[in-house]
C-alpha cells in the first residue's frame, strides 16, 4: 500500500487522529468515574453489611455492656479490607477507636442509616453510620483499604486507552488511505492547471489541455474547479477584448498623434504669426527708450502690446487683454490690434465713414486754434470708439471684449493724450518712485454700442517713466496660491530708478521669484516707456 506524502494528507490525517482522541477522552472521563463510584459503592455496602451483622440484635439488647459491642467491633480489623475504626457517642466525642484512625468524623455522618465516606490520596476509604444503644446515639466509622478499587480502575482505564488507540489508529489508517484519491490529487492537478494558465496567460499562448477538467464531482472541490475553469475562460476572453481594444486604441492614438502634431504645427504658425504682430523693434527716438516684455500662458496668448508711428510724427502706445486665453483670445487679439491701427492711422481719410460703425470723424478738420498734435490726438483716439462700436456690431454674440489702454505720445513736448478702457491702471514715476495712476476713463471694448470714452491727459517730464502691464503681472500666483498683487508691484515702482530697462529688470526678477517656477495661469505683458533727461548720457 502506497503511503502518501502530501503534506495536506498529513495535516489532514494528525487532525483526524487528533479529533478521535480527543472525542474518545471526553467520552472516557464519565466512563471513568461512573467505574470509581461503581466500586467504591460496592466496598461501602460489603463493610457495612459486616457492622451491621455484628450489631444485629446487640443494639435492643440492654444486658450486653458497651465493652462487649466495642470488642465485637474491633475485631473488624481482622478482616482484610478493614484498616481501622472509630466509636463516637451522642456529644460527638470519641468513645474509642482501633488500628489505622479513620478522617471521618462524627460531625460528617449524617443520619441514621445514611454512610458518609472520604477518600483520601493513599485510597484510604471511610465509611460512616449510626447505631441507638440504651436509648442513646452512637456513630460508628471505618477506614477501608480501597487499594483494589485503584488497580481495577487502572485496569479498567488501560483496556479504554488501548480500545481508544486501536479505533484512533483504525480511523487514522482509514483517512490516510481514502484522503489520496479524494481530496490530495484532485488538489494537485487543479495547482498543475493553475500554473498552465498562469503560463498561458503570460506567455499569450493558446489555451492548455487541463488535467481537472476530466474531474466530475458534486461536491465543493468539483465546485472549485469549476469555478477555475470559468475563471480561466473570463480571462481569455477578456485578454481578447483588451487586445482588440488596445489595436483600435493604437489606431486612434496614431490618428490622435497625428490630427495632434499637425494642431502644434498650427498652433506654431500662429505662435509665429501673433510674434510677428508685436513690434519686432521699438522705436529708437531720440531723448527716449521704449522696453516691453511678453510671456503668453500658452502657445498663443490674448495680451499684446504695440508701439507704432502716427502722423505728424506721433507714436502710438497700446497694452490690452483680451478676454479668455488660447487660440480664441490670439484671434481676437490680431483683430484688435488691426482696428485701432488702421483707425488710428486713417481714420481722417476726408471726413468719410469708416465701413462696420455710423460714426463719423467729427475732427479731422483744424478747427479754432488747435494746434496739429492736439488735433492729430483727438483724431486717433475716436479710433477707440470705432474699434468698439466694429467689435459690438460684428461679434456681440462671441462675447469677447478687450480691456486696452490706448495712448498717443508727442515725442518733443511729452504729452501723452490716452484713453483707459477698463485696463490695469499704468504708472507714472519720476525719481521719487509713483508719480501717477493712469485709471480707467471707460469700460471695456466690445460691451456697448456707441461707448463715450473720455480722454485724458499727461505731461512726461524729462525722467519719468510710463509703465503698462496686464492683469497677468498682478494676479501671477506662488506655489502657496498667493497673488502678487498690486502692492507689491507698487513697492517695486516706488524705489528710485534710472531707466526702463532696470525697471523691467527689477519687476522681471521679483515677479519670476514669486512664482518659483509655479504654473502660469495668465499672459504677462508690460511696456515701458522714459523721457530720458536732457543731463542724463544716454542722450
């Protein structure tokens, strides 16, 4: 007979041998001592049937003296189970006594005809009773040798234990034997197949021929394997499904890379595009210096600023955000920049209307004693109102509007005539830090039809210095969420500086510090402009 050598067949086997031992001891201890009272019993009712044949009859009897009951009783002791013995009369005290002195005392035996016993370590036995003498209560109480008791009792738990061990064993044997084909080997060809599929499963084979699958079983195991069968077919089949999923998600990531790369391309065009709408050099004036910087958020932005060249030898100032970001806003930005430049640039072509607006150049004519610059400036700022009234007319229903700040500079006396329509207000500085707040004059461009903007004046003196932005310098945010903000821009402004240059320089550095590389969340524009002072070398 093959043994088996699974370890699950030996686990399974020392619990079965473990159970049945367990179950036959707890059988076993009732057993045991229902034999113990069973011989003590016996012991108890075999002394006593001796006391009570020797006081037969003696205990009515009154001409029989005390001593002659005592000497009967002694010779008790020549029995041989019977160690010793112990008269006590009706106070408790002990009358008298003979051989080995029983523990059991007159206080522990009950009433007449009822026999207390105790049995003691060395199976010493004590049985206990009364007896009426002369009208009087005496209590009479033996030690046994109950050493017979012990050895058949050993004798009755050797043949338990060795009935015990022989069904133990023979139950063992029978579950060592049947475990193998039942459980064990079904067991083992279900981790076989477990490890097939593993395989297959990894290796993208075909599926295994599966030792289990020709088990046919109506209980938990065939359960299990059937249940590993089905689990083996979900994963292939979902191993199918994600495969073809995965070609079709190939072939769209191929077109999305590809519709992808060409809208970088675009959005590179445009990039170049909306650079080559900003100024690609500012102008070189003499007795000023122009500087701008531009960071769009992303590839194209809505900011942009402009510094160009107006009739009668005018230049022009613009900084605006258009609302929104991305290629929207960059749309919109070019269109902006447009309007105002060939508004600004024509908008005196013999008093005509301009196409898209019903407003009419009221001053391109010199009227009283205007002077050229002033009306040239009056002239290019109405373009403001055409731009607005074009982008109202045409796109409303786009929502896009623009905040823009609008300025007309006369480089030989450094009047700056300008229209702030909802644009962060530019700074004046002179040495002792913020001279002026340029503040909006008007709401944006493109919300209303027909928007009267007011224009506003401001003499440059040699030194000072013009300096726009847009929202993105102010609301530029640290990894900590916290804005920059206007105060600390103006604390930056508010030290003394001596060119726009180092004043770019000096709101760069702080600026780029505060975000600490964070994300940026909006173009960032600004341009500066300085009459540079007649003592000053540059000149």
């Amino acid at each position: 007979m093959k043994i088996p050598k699974a370890r699950l067949s030996k686990r399974i086997v020392l619990w079965v041998f473990a159970s049945v031992i367990i179950i036959e001891t707890i059988i076993f201890i009732p057993s045991y001592n229902n034999r113990k009272e069973e011989l003590l019993d016996q012991l108890k009712m075999i002394s006593w049937a001796r006391v009570s044949t020797i006081l037969q009859g003696m205990s009515a009897n009154t001409s029989i003296s005390m001593q002659t009951i005592v000497d009967r009783i002694k010779r008790l002791e020549n029995f041989e189970n019977i160690l010793g013995g112990a008269i006590y009369g009706s106070d408790g005290k002990k009358v008298t006594g003979f051989g080995d002195p029983p523990k059991l005392t007159a206080e522990n035996i009950r009433d007449e005809g009822q026999f207390s016993y105790l049995l003691d370590k060395n199976y010493r036995y004590d049985i206990g009773g009364s007896f009426v003498y002369s009208g009087e209560k005496y209590s009479l109480v033996l030690r046994n040798n109950a050493a017979s008791v012990k050895k058949e009792l050993t004798a009755f738990m050797l043949r338990i234990a060795g009935l015990v061990v022989i069904i133990s064993i023979f139950v063992t044997v029978g579950a060592w034997i049947a475990v193998e084909p039942i459980v064990v080997r079904p067991i083992l060809k279900l981790r076989g197949d477990l490890i097939r599929a593993g395989d297959a499963v990894q290796l993208d084979r075909k599926t295994p021929d599966f030792d289990s699958a020709s088990i046919r079983r109506q209980d938990e195991l065939g359960e299990v394997i059937a249940a590993f069968m089905k689990m083996f077919n979900q994963i292939t089949d979902a191993i199918r499904e994600r495969k073809h999923a995965e070609k079709l998600l190939q072939e769209s990531l191929t077109k999305v890379q590809s519709y992808s790369d060409a809208l970088d391309n675009e959005l590179e065009q445009g990039r170049q595009m909306q650079k080559n709408f900003l100024p690609s050099q500012l102008p070189q004036l003499e007795g000023w210096e122009f500087a701008a910087f531009f960071k769009p958020a992303r590839q194209v932005a809505g900011d942009f600023y402009d510094v160009f060249e107006l009739p009668g030898k005018q230049v022009g100032l613009v900084i605006a955000d258009v609302c929104d970001k991305g290629v929207g806003a960059a749309m919109f930005m070019a269109l902006f920049r447009s309007l105002i430049r060939i508004y600004s640039g024509h908008i005196c072509s013999g008093g005509i209307l301009v196409s898209g607006t019903d407003l009419k150049c009221k001053t391109c004519r010199n009227e009283g004693n205007q002077t050229i610059a002033e009306s040239n400036h009056q002239n290019t700022l109405e373009a403001v109102q055409l731009t607005n009234n074009y982008i109202f007319q045409n796109h409303n229903e786009l929502d896009m509007f623009a905040t823009l700040f609008f300025g007309v500079l006369d480089p030989k006396t450094g009047l700056l005539t300008y229209i702030n329509g909802g644009h962060e207000p530019p700074y004046i500085i002179d040495s002792e830090g913020i001279k002026k707040r340029l503040k909006p004059n008007g709401p944006a461009l493109g919300l209303s039809y027909n928007t009267n903007y007011e224009v506003q004046h401001v003499n440059l003196n040699p030194g000072d210095i013009f300096i726009g932005y847009t929202d993105g310098v102010t609301d530029a945010r640290s990894y900590d969420d916290d804005l920059f903000s206007r105060k600390r821009l103006e604390a930056l402004l508010d030290v003394e500086t001596f060119s726009v240059h180092e004043l770019l320089e000096r709101v760069k550095e702080n600026l780029f510090y505060h975000m600490n590389n964070s994300a940026q969340d909006d173009d960032i524009t600004i341009l500066a402009v300085q009459r540079i002072d007649q003592g000053d070398k540059r000149i």
